[in-house]
C-alpha cells in the first residue's frame, strides 16, 4: 500500500487509472451499516425542517437532523452538486491550476468563494475543514470503502467530524453515476424537474443515441484510452470506469490492455508506446498530465503512432463531472471524433 508521496510513478499511476488504489477502507464513524431498503435519501427530498437521511454507494446512511446545509465535497462531486443548484462550503481535490484558474473539475463553480482545504493529492486541511463546521461530506469511491482524496492518515479525524456519502466512479456506468448524484441533490434540496435539469437529461440521452450510431456505422474503428507521464503511458482497461464502460455498452471498441494486478491500466515505456494498434486515442486532460502538443514535442515514438500522424486525438475527461449538463458534451464529443475518424491502424 503506497503513502502519499512514497513513489511518484505509483502515484501517478493511481492518477491515470482514475482509480482509488491503495488508499485503504475508510467508513464513516458517522454512518450506520444499513443494507435495507432502497436507495438515496428515503424517497425524495428531504424538508429542510425535518431529519435527512442518505445510504451511500457502501451501504452506509448518513444522516442529520435536518437538510445539511454546511456541505464539504471532492471538487468534481461538488461541481456536480452544483449543476443542480446545491453549494458546497469547502473542496478537496483539484481545483485550482497552477495559474489560478479553475481546474476542469471545478466545472462552473466560482472557485473563488471556495474554501479549498486540498488541491492536491494527500492534501486535506484537517483544521479548515471542522472550522467550517461541515454537516456532511461528500466523495467518489474508485474502489469498495476507499474515499476519493481522503488521505488515508487523516481519515479517522476527518471522518469523526460529520457524516460522509461517498458514490461509485468505478464498477457503474455513467447512467447510474449520474442518477445516484441526482438522488443526492434531491435529497438535499434540488428540483429535478427544473427545466435545466429535464433538458440537460434530454441533451444527454440525444447525445448517447448519436454516439451509438457513430460506432454502429464504424464497427472496426478501435479506440485506445491513455494517459502521458514524463516516463510512461498508461492504457486503462475500458469496464473499470463508469463513463468508458458506457461508451463499450454503446457499441464503442476499445483496446483491451493487459491490465496490472490493480487491473486498471497497463504501463508501457514510450519505446513501447505502440504496442496497440488505435485509429482513435482519447488521452487524459486531467492537470498534470502530458497533453497532445507536449507529447508530439517530447516523445518521438509519440509522434509516430498512426492515430497521432493522422491527428485523430481527442481529449479525455478522465474524471468527469457526474451531471448531466456536464456529461452530454462527453458524449457528444466523442460522437463527433468518431464520425470524423477513419481506419489507420
């Protein structure tokens, strides 16, 4: 099990996977075990004058005595809260870059009147975050009880201050994700029948039958998910993450790498960059990794991938804002690399 900063190739591996490894079980000392039942937040939104209540993606219900208010979340989590009209107090996770500006998973939020209380990975201010007297907080879970940037040393105190939800990004599929992040803004107050909410759904599901036709009418077109570092190039596995599982169920090929014993993602060396063969590379755009243009510039074997000399390379929201508003133009995007793609490998 690595620690925060025991190896930044390990590091940045778990970052391109998108996914929580090694970061341990972390359960709300707030929560209870509560297997029962349905889902979300007992059926509806909750009155702001009466007890809340929501079971999680671990089988865990957080509760309070009214509609909490005080909210801390994983930026992305929070940006997605905020689509729906739900303000967080405080984030965690990235959200400012290094020239000040929002980090894509800031989504729309003014990050200005944010409290960050971490903006990289191990990083979570302890003493900011019970100065603002949280009354709930929210995260992703990349793996069964691990809390997305909850640093595994500060997690019992962090946990002892009020309850926590946290929600899949991995073993679900980008509907699901959404309709579990829409449970939690209803619970909290959101109207999902707002038109802006009923119309980014509508743009959503428009934009999920363009894509499946776009691989309908491409069935031979393969499509390889990575993610640049200085020293390696990852390939992730498309079923370990909600949004490229859904685009497999929409008729979408992807490589298939030899996962590692995460399963994530396979490393490969740039000498060996071109192990798969890919008319189509959809390459992360987190902060921090290396983008098409620093590629080209630094990496020679780079330059020479087919799918790169024919410029068929689109960028990959790796850890995407879980709203439908912010998941259309996903989808949307990738419809359109794949309609202006042809065969090269």
């Amino acid at each position: 099990m690595p620690n925060a900063r025991a190896s930044h190739l390990t590091r940045r591996g778990l970052l391109a996977a998108g996914g929580a490894l090694g970061l341990g079980v972390a359960l709300a000392a707030c929560g209870k075990d509560d297997t029962k039942g349905g889902t979300g937040s007992d059926r509806g939104a909750a009155e702001s004058s009466g007890p809340w209540s929501f079971k999680d993606d671990r089988g865990l219900t957080a509760e309070q005595k009214a509609v909490p208010k005080n909210i801390v979340a994983f930026t992305g989590t929070a940006a997605a809260l905020y689509d729906y009209g739900i303000q967080v107090k405080g984030v965690f996770g990235p959200t400012r870059t290094a020239d000040g500006k929002a980090d894509v998973q800031a989504g729309d939020m003014n990050i200005d009147k944010l409290e960050i209380l971490g903006n990289v990975w191990g990083e979570f201010n302890v003493e900011k975050y019970a100065a603002l007297a949280p009354e709930l907080l929210v995260t992703d879970m990349w793996q069964k009880d691990a809390l997305w940037y909850v640093p595994d040393e500060s997690k019992d105190k962090i946990l002892g201050l009020a309850p926590s939800v946290a929600l899949w990004a991995a073993e679900t599929t980008m509907p699901q994700a959404l309709a579990r992040r829409a449970e939690l803004a209803e619970s909290l107050g959101a109207d999902l029948k707002d038109k802006k909410v009923t119309d980014a759904k509508a743009r959503f599901e428009a934009a999920a039958e363009r894509l499946r036709k776009a691989a309908k009418a491409k069935p031979d077109l393969t499509v390889l998910i990575g993610s640049g570092s200085q020293d390696l190039f990852y390939v992730s596995v498309p079923k370990m993450s909600a949004d490229t599982l859904y685009f497999q169920e929409l008729g979408v090929k992807f490589v298939e790498p030899k996962a590692n014993a995460q399963g994530f993602f396979e490393e490969l060396s740039w000498e060996n960059v071109g192990k798969y063969k890919a008319d189509l590379i959809i390459l992360d755009n987190r902060t921090g990794t290396l983008q098409d243009a620093d590629l080209k510039k630094a990496k020679p074997t780079w330059a020479q991938l087919p799918a790169v000399k024919a410029g068929q390379v689109a960028a990959r929201v790796t850890e995407p804002v879980y709203s439908y508003a912010k998941c259309a133009p996903l989808l949307e995007d990738l419809a359109e690399a794949i309609e202006n793609a042809k065969k090269v490998s």
